[in-house]
C-alpha cells in the first residue's frame, strides 16, 4: 500500500486504532469536511487516553553533534554517522530527521526513509528520502531526531517536548492511532476556562488544558481557544489551534 501524506476521512475513522503501521507515515495529516483534522502516530509504553492532551518524547540528547566519518556528495542518499553514548535500533528513525548542524551542508532538513541498528560510538548508517542538497565533510556534524509522531505520551504537566496533539480516542501502548489537531474537540481541562478565550497546557495536570491567565512556569503552548466549559478536572469543548 503507497503511503499517504494527506487523508480525506470522515467521522468515525479518527478512532481507528492499529498495532501496524497500516500505510500511514508518521505525522499523516487526515482531513475532515468540518475542518477538523488529524496526525497519525504511535503511543509509547503507556496507553493514550481520548480527550488528554499529548506530547512527543523529549529527543535523546546524545543524538546532537555527532560526527561524519565519510565525506558525501551532492546526491547521495546514504550517509554515515559516528554514535554518541546511546546505541540506535533498526529503523527508530524512519520518517524522522537529520539535520547537519554545522560546518559544510549546515542548515538543510533531510527526512529518514531508514536506518541500520548501531552500538554505541558506532557507525549508523541512514538512507534518506531526499539526496544531499549541499555536500558534507568529515568537519560536519549533524543531529537526529526521532519523528516526533513515533512514541507518543500523555503530557506530563508541565510539557517537556512538542506538543503533537489531543488522543482522538483510546489507543492502546505501542499501537497506531489518530491525535486531534484542529477543530472543535473535547480535552480534559484544569482550571477555570472562559468561553472565547484561550487555553494553554497546564502545568500541574497531566493530559491537561489550562486558562491563559494561569502563571504557573511550563504553561506557554497555545493550545486553542474554549467553545463550551466544563468544571475543572472534567472535560471542555476547545477548538484545537495546533501545528
């Protein structure tokens, strides 16, 4: 089956649940008629909750600044990259990003079609969607980054790491599922909320959207705007204003 980028759906499909990859990319948008719309992506070790806010897992710090052992040519969709202190296993990065960090072909965003397991201070070697734009030398160094799509958890207040959206419904550890971008949808709220104004996450409750007008330290990612008010630990309806 091709992958998708794009998926036109309807109501009912966001609850779809699968424990393959089932011909989705991480992060395929699908659309509604309605506006609403969706990124597909994979719980971590703990299951998803429908109406609780999500987040990606904070990118491995020793994925940054590792070195290039072979110079690569304009073109080339294969490169290598020397380990840091944490091994990577087959394909962990696919559909993720490499990014040379600095000295030659600094500055360009290149997308993971595969990658090879490696021990670490190890060669791991990537195949890559698009061919270099600009040449690398053994000066460059380049970070990866996981999809941020690809393990997915409940946002522990306050969020460490993008935000990638709102569980559509119940997905179950390690499986596939639709996360909730755009569009009127329900979220756990914490706080008092105000109809027509906006909610950001909250930094005392996991899963949580909180009011704007909270000064807690880890509340600054706009999440959407308040349609209809629940009482705070319940549910409220937000129209979701999300990447």
């Amino acid at each position: 089956m091709p992958l998708l980028p794009i998926v036109a759906g309807g109501p009912g499909q966001q609850f779809n649940v699968s424990d393959n990859q089932a011909g989705h990319p991480l992060g395929n948008v699908m659309y509604f008629a309605d506006g609403r719309r969706f990124a597909y992506g994979r719980a971590g070790a703990t299951a998803l909750v429908g109406g609780n806010l999500c987040q990606q897992t904070l990118n491995d710090a020793n994925f940054d600044s590792l070195v290039v052992p072979t110079a690569r040519a304009i073109g080339e969709k294969t490169v290598t990259l020397t380990t840091g202190s944490t091994a990577v296993t087959t394909d962990q990065l696919k559909d993720g990003y490499v990014v040379p960090e600095d000295d030659a072909g600094e500055g360009i965003t290149y997308t993971v079609k595969s990658n090879a397991a490696a021990a670490t201070t190890a060669a791991l070697t990537i195949e890559l969607l698009e061919g270099l734009i600009l040449a690398w030398t053994t000066a460059t160094t380049v970070g990866i980054f996981a999809n941020p799509y690809s393990v997915i958890i409940r946002h522990p207040a306050p969020a460490t790491a993008f935000l990638v959206g709102v569980a559509a419904g119940p997905i179950t550890a390690s499986d596939y599922g639709w996360l909730q971008t755009w569009g009127p949808c329900v979220v756990l709220t914490e706080g008092t909320v105000v109809i027509n104004e906006g909610v950001i996450d909250s930094a005392t409750a996991d899963g949580a959207v909180a009011p704007t007008a909270s000064t807690a330290a880890g509340e600054e990612n706009y999440v959407g705007v308040t349609m209809e008010v629940g009482p705070t630990t319940e549910h409220s309806l937000i129209y979701l204003r999300m990447a």
